[in-house]
C-alpha cells in the first residue's frame, strides 16, 4: 500500500492537502541537487499519500550532508509497497518505503503470486505508525474487546487496510466471525455514520490520526475510542512483529483527553545487501542527526522516536551498515 488512508472534506482532506504541499516542497529540493555524484532514488508511494512525502523528507536530509559523504537522494513517485519492492529487486531503486507486513510476507514468501522468499532485503529504519482505532456506540456497553462478542461489527471491505487490521484485531483475541452478532463491510464513512444512527455497536478505522470519521462519531453521538490491551494481544505481537504496539496520545481527538493503546503496523525505510555499509550507515546518520529538524516539519514525523526507529516491526535484518551506527549510539 502506498501509506493512504480515506478521507473526506474537512480536516481530513485538509490534512491530505497539507501532505501534497509538503510533497511538493520536499521533493522539489532533492531533484534540484547538481547531477554529479553518487545518487540513491527512494521508491516511495502515490502523490497524493503518505510515503510519497515522508519520502521527500528523508532526501531532503541526505542531500543537507552531500558535501560530506557524496551521496545525491531523489524520490520517485510509485504505487506502493508492491511496486516499491519490485523496484529493489530489478535495481531501479536503491531505498524503498515499504509497509511492515508487505515485507514480511516478502522476506518468508506469498507476498506476490509464486514469490520466493527475499533473503537480500534489509531495513535501515522503522517510520511511522498507523494504528487502528475501535470507535463503539456508547449504547453498546462495550468496555473492552471480551464484550464485543455478539455485536454489531463494521470490519471494512475485502482487501482494504481496514479490513486487514480489523482481521487482525480479532485473531489477536482469539474471536471470529462467529463470535459476532454480525460482520459489516463498511468504508470509514459508512461506518461512522451507522455507528450514530445505531446500526452498528462497533467499527475498526485505521490510518494516520486524527481521521475526520472518527472525530465526526465523537462529536456526532458520544462515540468513544476502545483501547486494545490484552495479555491475548501482546502474545499476537510477539508472534507477529510487523504488527506493533502504538498509543493514540491523548488529546488527538477533541473531547478524548486520555491516550489509547492500540496497536498498528509500521512503514520502514528498506534496501537490499546490495548497498554498501558506508552508504547505509550515512543514511541512517543524516536521518537521525536530523530528527529534531523532521519531526518539526510536519504531523506525520511528530511521533517518530529513535529507540522505536531503530527496533520496531524488524521483520528483516538491518542492513549491517545501520547496525554500525545503533550500535555506535547505544540504539542496540
């Protein structure tokens, strides 16, 4: 996937507008560096999305330290995840943003049709989250995910993100669809709407917050967020690392003060062993020495943390050049 999530007018489509004004400015620096050099193109995602940014922005901090370590970084545009790894292994691009379980099911095999198992792929950073959120109807009585056996829940389509994580969500508990009062294929809009004029008791959203649909439901009809905290979960995460833990920080959504634990997948800055160390560990080390710079940016790079970047959602090894340098500063 290429790191988007749906939105509609309003603060959601005011925050996608935002994205593509960073786009543009992020990205525009990068092509403009003088072409002598060694270059590495980052494989990132739609235009209109997330990594298509978050990619801009990592180039924008390698091409900060070009006269040290010679390095010249372009974003290209792509489809996302698939598309993106593809790429790598053809040898189109150098670094890919590339969500956590596309990886994984590329590094173990299944993650395409008769797809072998990638042993060349590496990571030299996990980015940012996108949590799932469980909205419920505040008739329903649901306190936690034990009481949502037997009601009314929207999961998503067929092969969306929200219909993954809201698989997931109930394997992580150990429910199925049996469980359920009854199952609901429902986009973020129609779900957000049936939860108010009670035609459902729950709803999975995923994305990046603050989603527009979920804010809609709290200030529409009393609608609370559901933290997802169990020992069943946690013994899911540990068995399935491009899932991770993720906290909702409080005051995300106006009325909600409290934070709320969750968990989510993460997008990872991705190469091959192809790369060499001195080129991965300068990568890492422009990114990091950057932080405080990236985070300040923009609200997709606020939650970025560096012991988080440097382990979450490993579901490849590190490139051994980003190794060197977590090693060097005490991050492994």
């Amino acid at each position: 996937m290429g790191g988007r999530s749906p939105g509609r007018e309003g603060s959601g489509m005011r925050f996608i507008s935002s994205v593509v004004a960073v786009a543009i400015a992020w990205s525009c620096c990068p092509l403009a560096v003088a072409a002598e050099g060694h270059t590495l193109t980052v494989e990132s995602g739609d235009v209109s999305g997330f990594y298509y940014p978050e990619a801009g922005a990592l180039c924008r901090l390698i091409n900060r330290e070009r006269s040290r370590h010679g390095l010249r970084c372009v974003v290209e545009p792509t489809l996302g995840s698939l598309a993106n790894l593809t790429a790598l292994r053809v040898g189109d691009g150098q670094l890919a943003i590339v969500q956590s379980r596309i990886l994984a099911q590329a590094v173990t095999g299944g993650e395409g049709p008769a797809r072998e198992p990638d042993a060349g792929l590496r990571i030299l950073m996990s980015l940012h989250g996108e949590a799932l959120a469980v909205l419920v109807n505040p008739a329903a009585k649901i306190k936690s995910m034990t009481d949502v056996k037997g009601k009314r829940l929207a999961v998503g389509h067929p092969g969306s993100f929200q219909r993954l994580m809201a698989d997931s969500l109930l394997a992580s508990e150990g429910l199925t669809s049996r469980d359920l009062g009854q199952v609901l294929e429902m986009d973020a809009h129609e779900a957000s709407e049936a939860l108010c004029r009670n035609e459902i008791d729950a709803a999975v959203f995923t994305g990046l917050h603050p989603l527009a649909e979920v804010q809609d439901a709290i200030d529409e009809c009393g609608a609370s967020l559901l933290s997802v905290r169990s020992s069943a979960v946690d013994t899911y995460l540990k068995a399935n690392p491009a899932f991770i833990r993720q906290t909702i920080p409080g005051d995300t959504y106006a009325g909600v003060h409290d934070k709320v634990v969750s968990f989510g997948i993460a997008s990872l800055l991705v190469t091959t062993a192809s790369l060499s160390p001195d080129d991965a560990y300068e990568v890492v080390k422009a990114v990091f020495e950057g932080l405080a710079f990236l985070k300040s940016q923009h609200p997709l790079f606020g939650g970025l943390d560096r012991k988080q970047m440097a382990r979450d959602a490993m579901v490849a090894p590190l490139h051994e050049g980003a190794l060197r340098y977590y090693k060097e500063n005490g991050l492994q």
